[in-house]
C-alpha cells in the first residue's frame, strides 16, 4: 500500500541552526500538507502546497519556514534558524485531490525536532 | 476560522465492549468532510473513517461508525467489539474549505483486557 515517508524520524539541532525536514508523498498525489504537533498539544495545520506553489498557510508558518518540492517527488519544509519552541512532531501528509472525493489526507510517520 | 471540541481527554473501555467518542464542531460553511483520525503510541496518524456533511447517512467502516448530527454540528465515532489494538488517541478533524484540517484536542482511549 502506498504511503508517505518521513525522514529523518528524530532530529536533534541547536538553536539558530537550519533543518530541513523531508518528505515523499504518495506517488500520484497532488496536494501536500505540512502539520507540527508540539508535545501534548494538538496538531496544528503549517501549509498546503499545490501545483508547486503555497496553498494555504497558517499564522505558525512565519518568514522563518519555507516548503519546496525540489524535484517531482521530495516534499521539504525548512526552518531557518530554529527556535527552542520549534521543537515538535512535524507531520507531512498528502492528498489526491481537493474538494470532493479522494480529499482525506494521508500522514506520514512524523518527524521529531529537538531544539536543544 | 473552525473550533473542534472533544469533551472527553481520556476514556476507557472492556475489551469486546463499545465505545463512543464525542465531538463538537463549529464551522461556517455548508458542504464540507469530517475525520477521525487515530494516533497509536508510534505517533503515526491514521485515517479511521470520513463523513461528507452533504451525505445524511452516517458512514461505517467496520467496526468504526460515526453519528453525524449536521444541525447540532456533532461527529462522534462509536467504536465496537473494542481491541487492544484501538488504544490510542483519537482527534476529529473538519475538513475546511481550504483543504486544511482543524484538530480537536484528541481523546485518548485506552482498551483494557
């Protein structure tokens, strides 16, 4: 069954540092999510991208992020200079379509950020 | 923007027994998709089951239904013949015009043998 991979799972980086987090969607999806879950917290909504551009952003997803579909299957949100609340779950998900059927986004595994 | 509500942080349940999670929602808009979702210890999110607010019958997946309430804006998710392998959190999750998914808190079941 096809599904969205994440890596890495765990990444640890100091603050002020640069991370990127990677993402393969599902093959024949078209629009791409990225949601972050502090711990214990809910899961909150970053940015849709479509069509190689951004979708949908939310308040969270400020000048520090960014999101790039480098070449046709890699799906990356960076984080410029991270922060100590940086630090979460960030999942990737996607979606076949927009609207009507096939709309359910399916989820990655999750990556964790440790800001330390 | 759209507030989820789930009104019970914890729950639990006899193995082979049911179990109903409550959510409330509030949303402006007419057509729109519903979710639950279900994240095991591994912290993956799984899709359990949808419901098309267009659609008056409640959706069935298994041993997962929902009771779709349009009017009341309510979504629960009855879960039966409960299993250990249902522990979990659940979150409900509207899905907004703008394709975005709204969490509630989550509900964290926990099945016991």
């Amino acid at each position: 069954e096809p599904e969205v991979t994440q890596t890495p799972s765990h990444q640890v980086t100091q603050m002020g540092q640069e991370v990127i987090l990677r993402c393969v969607p599902i093959s024949n999806h078209l629009y791409f999510y990225w949601y972050r879950q502090i711990l214990g917290q809910k899961v909150e909504f970053l940015v849709s991208f479509y069509n190689n551009e951004i979708s949908e952003k939310s308040e969270i997803f400020d000048d520090q992020f960014s999101v790039e579909r480098p070449d046709g299957s890699n799906f990356t949100l960076k984080i410029r200079s991270t922060k100590l609340e940086d630090s979460a779950m960030y999942f990737c998900a996607s979606s076949l379509t927009k609207g009507r059927l096939n709309t359910e986004a399916f989820f990655g595994q999750g990556t964790r950020l440790t800001v330390v | 923007a759209q507030t989820v509500t789930q009104s019970q942080p914890e729950m639990s349940v006899q193995e082979a027994e049911t179990v109903t999670l409550s959510c409330t929602y509030d949303t402006s808009e007419n057509n729109y998709y519903l979710f639950w979702y279900k994240q095991p210890p591994s912290r993956q999110m799984i899709l359990v089951i949808r419901q098309e607010a267009y659609k008056q019958q409640n959706a069935t997946e298994n041993r997962f239904s929902v009771n779709f309430q349009k009017a009341a804006k309510s979504f629960s998710l009855k879960i039966s013949d409960s299993q250990l392998g249902d522990t979990a959190m659940y979150f409900c999750a509207p899905l907004s015009a703008g394709n975005m998914l709204t969490f509630g808190g989550g509900t964290r079941l926990m099945v016991k043998p």
